[in-house]
C-alpha cells in the first residue's frame, strides 16, 4: 500500500510512474483506477478490493484523492483498506500535499503502519539550479553553468515547464554541450520570447530600446493581451518585493522568494532602485486599465495605454503614465 502525497505534479507523478513500473516488474498485471471525486460512494473502493479480478493473478488499484481530506467516509474507508488489503493487490492512493491535521490523520497512520508514505517537496529556491543540471545531465545534456542559469530564468522554478524545455533542448541539439546561446536559440524566433524581451528591457530601464521592441512587436501583429499580460506580472512581482523590502526583508532574501533567477537579478534589482510601492501600484492601476483598453471595454485603443506602461516601468511611473491618459 502506498500514499504518495504532494503539490509538486511532476515529482508526485513521477514517484507513482515508479511504483507502478515496480508492479509491472512484480506481475501485478491489471490496472484499476478509481478517482474519489464529488459523490463518490466509498463503497466502491471496498468492492474493488474485495472482487476477483478476471485478466491476472496480480493487480495494481490507483485511487486519486482530489483533497488530502477525504472526509469521515473516506477515511473509514482508506483504514479499512489499510487493515483488509488482499494479498495479490497493491493499492496506490496520490492526494495533494498534507498539511499538519491531515498528516496526523487516522487514514493516514493507517496507510503508513500497512505500507509506505511517500512525501513530495517543492525544491527550494537555492537548490533550483543544481535540480535542473543534474536533470539536464540526466537526459544526456552538459550544461554549461550559464545554460543551466538561463533555463532557471526562463522557468521560474515550475518543474514541469523545466522537464519539458529539458526535452526539447534534448530533441533539438541530442546528447552532448550545451550552453546559455542553446537555451536562447530555442526561442530567438518566438514572439513568446519577444514578448519577454519587452517586459526585460523596460525592467533594465532601457526606455529607447523598450519602444523599438514594443514598435517590432506591433509591427509583428503581436497581441496587446500578451503584451501586458507579461508586462503586468512584472509589475506585480515587483510589487511584491517593494513590499517585502519596505516591510524589512533583505532584498536578496525577497528576490530569492519571488524566484528570480540569474542574469534577471540585475534587471530586477535595477527596476526596485527606480520603483516604490507607491509608484508600483499606480503600474498596476495603470496596467489595469490599459487591459480594459485590450479588451475593447473602453473609448480608446490599448497602444498607447502600453506606450505609457513601458515608458513608466522603464523610468518614471508618473510621467509615463500621464503620457498614456
């Protein structure tokens, strides 16, 4: 019997893709999966368990629990399982992560007095970047330090969205060196990148260059949506640090925690000298409505409503936005 629990979807699918390759290995041949969605009857997990199985000797029974709460049926049901589990049956029960009540819950001792509880984390922000290089090496990559900060940046700290760029890096390139141009030519060509690009330059403070970007992209029929729904998680991310900061966090400490990574660092650190919460704020009213303006909700086009935003992100808030009213 096994629990695994966690938020972290990639390693907590991983770690069941594990058991059930070990069940396969062991002849437990038949699969049953049973999810324990609004009105489940919890009888059915009892019956599953009980019945003869008509294709193997052996059988694995996969129950997926929405909440790590399961309520007092499913509990008793769980318990019971726990006590009664046949012989010829392996049962692998995953739920999100666990908090302290849950942990000390009575279908959770019973799981872990019958069989085994495996536990994911997320992985913390300063070891991030060696879980990415040895992930990378995994696949047959040599990740150069800069490559493996580069991809970092890209991410943001979502592992799934690591283990996919790690494919295609692997797809596209094949085993062997790899360094930070690599992770750059696998989306030069994108307007995703494009769209990041504008979103970093106005955070470095470049306001020309953040224009010719922003110009190239309207040019490329990019849409204003995309635009500032890149330009709007900044400025909230930014936001959220000033706050920190002023709040007492060493800033290091408050970059860390939003996870930024690598080169950003500078370029974040550059738009907090020039940004207090006070001027952030007015970004994100700012933001807000030029998003209306995208959405056709108001009289005017949304253009020049991110002509401003850029021009403010990149210098002063108050005179870029007063050049977008």
């Amino acid at each position: 019997m096994y629990l695994v629990s966690g938020d972290e979807t990639l390693l907590t699918n991983e770690a069941a893709d594990t058991i059930r390759s070990a069940c396969r290995a062991a002849g437990y041949l038949e699969r049953t999966l049973l999810s324990a969605d609004r009105g489940f009857n919890w009888a059915d997990l009892d019956g599953e368990l009980s019945g003869l199985s008509l294709f193997s000797d052996k059988r694995l029974v996969e129950l997926r629990l929405p909440s790590a709460k399961p309520g007092k049926k499913g509990s008793e049901a769980i318990s019971g399982a726990a006590a009664r589990l046949p012989p010829d049956t392996v049962l692998l029960i995953q739920c999100p992560k666990l908090d302290k009540g849950a942990a000390r819950s009575a279908w959770v001792s019973a799981i872990e007095t019958a069989g085994i509880h495996v536990q994911t984390w997320p992985i913390d922000n300063n070891e991030f970047p060696s879980w990415v290089a040895a992930r990378m090496r995994a696949r047959g990559l040599e990740p150069a330090r800069d490559a493996v900060l580069a991809l970092c940046a890209r991410v943001e700290g979502n592992l799934l969205a690591a283990d996919q760029e790690i494919e295609k890096l692997w797809l596209q390139h094949g085993a062997g060196a790899i360094d930070a141009d690599a992770i750059a030519d696998g989306v030069g060509d994108s307007a995703r990148f494009s769209v990041f690009r504008l979103a970093d330059v106005a955070l470095a403070g470049h306001t020309r260059k953040a224009l010719r970007v922003l110009r190239s992209l309207r040019h490329e029929g990019a849409e204003p949506v995309l635009l500032l729904w890149s330009l709007t998680r900044e400025i909230r991310s930014l936001y959220g640090i000033r706050h920190a900061v002023e709040s007492g966090v060493q800033q290091a400490t408050a970059i860390n925690k939003a996870r930024v990574w690598g080169a950003r660092q500078g370029i974040v650190r550059a738009a907090l000298g020039r940004h207090s919460v006070a001027s952030l704020r007015r970004l994100l009213i700012a933001a807000e409505l030029a998003d209306r303006a995208a959405r056709g909700r108001t009289l005017t086009g949304p253009w020049d409503h991110i002509t401003g935003l850029v021009v403010a992100l990149a210098g002063s808030a108050e005179s870029g936005i007063r050049s977008a009213a």
